[in-house]
C-alpha cells in the first residue's frame, strides 16, 4: 500500500504507530519534496509512506484501532462517576490517541 502526499510530520507518527503495533510490517517514507516546501508553495514537506502489507492485515490493523476508539468511548456517565473507571476509560482514550493516526490514514 502506498500512502501519497502526507505531511512529514504525520508520516514519522504513523511509522511509529505501525510499528508498537506491528514490528513485522515493513513501513518506511520512499519520497519526500523538499523542493515545494523550500519554494514556499506548501507549508509542509510531502511524502510518500509504503506499508508492505498484505490488504488483509492493515484492515485488521484499522479495526484493532477502531476497537480501541470504540473501547475508550463505551462508558456511559453514572459509570464516569466512578473514579476507578474514569481512569480506566482515560487510560483506553489515551491509548486510542496513541493509534488514531492509523485509522486516519488506513481506516475506512
């Protein structure tokens, strides 16, 4: 899978995420545009991200992001009272943050 024109910074989280997640998955920048951004046209330096994946496996990977998100908003205020599940559901929310970046650009 080939990911085009994603901001620097964005494709650095996202190698990073792929990778707490999945070691195995080959992930790496095959591109990147200095030349517009030290022109002034973009604000950002492009780059193309590979994922040597099969499309089975980085669907899993999206739904397991997904499931964390679903995880982390599941709870409902009477329980949020209960400062034990609060920091619980933070914990899940945090850990869905870590990820999103995933389902941002791998998720349908």
């Amino acid at each position: 899978m080939l990911i085009k024109d994603i901001p620097n910074d964005h494709a650095e989280k996202l190698i990073s995420a792929i990778g707490d997640l999945r070691p195995e998955m080959i992930v790496r920048v095959v591109a990147e545009d200095y030349a517009l951004y030290q022109l002034g046209l973009i604000q950002y330096v492009p780059c193309s991200v590979e994922i040597e994946a099969s499309e089975d496996e980085i669907t899993e990977l999206a739904d397991e992001v997904l499931q964390m998100e679903i995880d982390a908003w599941n709870f409902d205020d009477r329980e949020l009272k209960n400062p034990e599940i609060a920091k619980q559901q933070k914990e899940l929310e945090d850990r869905y943050w870590k990820y999103a970046i995933i389902q941002g650009y791998l998720g349908t």
